[in-house]
C-alpha cells in the first residue's frame, strides 16, 4: 500500500469481476421494475378506452371519473400480474442458471425456456393441474417465439438484456 508507506514490487491487487454479468437480484430488480411498469402503461391504456366507452353520463366531471376508475383498476392488476411474473421468472431463471444445465444436456440457452414454463407453472398452479400445464406450455411458447424471432432477424438470443428478450 503506497499510501500508507509500505511500497511492493509484487502485481497490483485487481478487484474481482464478475464475468458472467449481473447478478440474480440485480436481474430480478431490473426485470421487475420495467415489467410493471409495461404492465401499468398497458393496463391504463386499456382501462382510458374502457372508461371512455362505458361512462354513463355526458358531464366531464362524470367522465373523468370513469376514466380514472378504469384506468386504475385494470393499470394495477397488469402492472402487479406482470411485476409478479418477472420475479418468478428471473429467480427461475436465476436458479437454473446456478445449476448449469448446459454442462449436462449440451443444449446452450436452456435456462429461459425453464424458467418461462416453471413461471407459468407455477402461477397457475392453484387452479389446477391442467391450467397450470397450460400456463407452462404458454410460457414455453413464449420464449420459443422469442426464439424463432431472433433467429429470423439474425441478432443472438438475449442480446436485449431483458427478461428473455
């Protein structure tokens, strides 16, 4: 340490990188955060052509409020379903990561598609076996689609850097 007096000839102390990228929480967070905000822009877009078509009255004070209500209805629920759906899929995609699939089957990119069937999986889990395989195969397709899109405009798979995109 020269700043302290004691001088080295040795090599100079680097600090450790991470060389695969960001890490799990850091992805969730990110993922989330534009996530719902997506979700709360659609669902209020959604909800302003809702309020607008059902509003029961002429005057502007009526219909500002139908507006609001709508817009805040339906804006929450998309802004939290999508929120939740990046949380479950970047620790899916976290976890499977961690466990290095790739090693063993020899098929590269394995984590996403998991991730994106265990996250629909998952989410329609409660309503049964058969909803929730349907959530997976959604999610599988998902991410099959994001495939073949990538593949067709010729940019590599997750050069996006969000969620599978």
């Amino acid at each position: 340490a020269p700043a302290l007096g004691v001088s080295s000839t040795q090599q100079p102390d680097y600090l450790d990188y991470d060389q695969k990228g960001r890490g799990i929480v850091v992805t969730m967070f990110a993922n989330t955060g534009v996530s719902y905000l997506l979700g709360i822009a659609g669902g209020g877009l959604y909800g302003f052509q809702k309020g607008i078509a059902s509003t029961p009255s002429s005057k502007l004070k009526v219909q500002v409020n139908s507006v609001l209500n709508h817009c805040g209805r339906y804006g929450s629920k998309a802004g939290n379903t999508l929120g939740v759906f990046a949380v479950m899929y970047s620790l899916y995609e976290g976890v499977f990561d961690k466990l290095d699939l790739e090693q063993y089957t020899g098929v590269d990119s394995l984590s996403p598609p998991l991730a994106a069937m265990m996250t629909g999986a998952t989410f329609y889990g409660p309503s049964g076996i058969r909803v929730a395989a349907l959530g997976g195969a959604i999610g599988l397709g998902a991410v099959g689609a994001t495939y073949a899109g990538y593949t067709v405009l010729g940019k590599p798979f997750g050069s996006y850097g969000f969620l599978f995109f």
